[in-house]
C-alpha cells in the first residue's frame, strides 16, 4: 500500500476517534443535566408548600409542577423527579405573585417498558397571604 494511501487512512481513523468521543462527551453532558432538578429561581425561595388551605389569603390560580419524561426519566433519580416537580411548583406560584401553594395532588407516572418512576408531576392552588412580604 503507498504510504500516501496508508496515511490518508490513518487520519480518517483518528478523526472518526476524534468524533466518537465529542459525541460520547456531549451525550454525557446532555444525560448529566437532563437528569438534576429543575432550578428552584430565587423570588421562589419564599413560596411554602402546604396541604390544608391557608386562612385569610387571596386564591391566584392553579400552577403545576413536573420533572421528567419518557426519555431522561429512567435516568432520574426518584429524589431529582420529587425535588425538580417541587422547584417548578414553587417557580410557577412565584411567576404569579403568590407565596404560598396548597398542594392537590402528586403524581409518578411510569413508562412503558421504564424501570420505574419516569415523571412526577404536582398540583396546587397558589394563593398570596403576605406571610413574607418585605418592608
């Protein structure tokens, strides 16, 4: 084989070796953030969850909560679907103004064929009660 020929073929290997590995890198990256919990947004910090309507506050909407799919589900730890489910509800409450989330209903879903809990998803009733409200 030419020389010519024998490198030519070589620097095809190394650039597939090259590409093979930018790929398994970023699927990696793609897995490893597809799998935490959704952010908790800091004006969301203040929301609080509870499980029996709060007196004397004023009732905003209805806001939900989920972490996980069919896709990254199996790959997400039960904690990281419960926790990510939770920082949307609070997220969504904060967007409307509220405070304070009764919560309704809480929901784990399983795929077709998963190994287990591929999504969770809560229900509330976001209200404004003024508990935190600064001066």
């Amino acid at each position: 084989m030419p020389s010519w020929l024998s490198a030519s073929l070589e620097y095809r290997k190394e650039s597939r070796n090259i590409m093979l590995k930018h790929v398994v890198v970023g699927l990696c990256s793609f897995l490893l953030v597809a799998c935490s919990a959704n952010r908790l947004h800091p004006e969301a910090y203040r929301v609080e969850l509870v499980d029996t309507k709060p007196e004397g506050c004023t009732y905003l909407g209805e806001v939900y909560g989920s972490q996980g799919n069919w896709f990254t589900g199996d790959f997400t730890s039960n904690k990281n679907l419960m926790e990510g489910a939770r920082n949307e509800l609070r997220n969504e409450a904060a967007r409307f103004g509220g405070d304070v989330v009764q919560v309704q209903d809480i929901s784990h879903t399983r795929g077709r064929d998963s190994l287990g809990t591929t999504a969770t998803t809560i229900v509330g009733k976001v209200y404004r009660c003024g508990r935190h409200e600064q001066h």
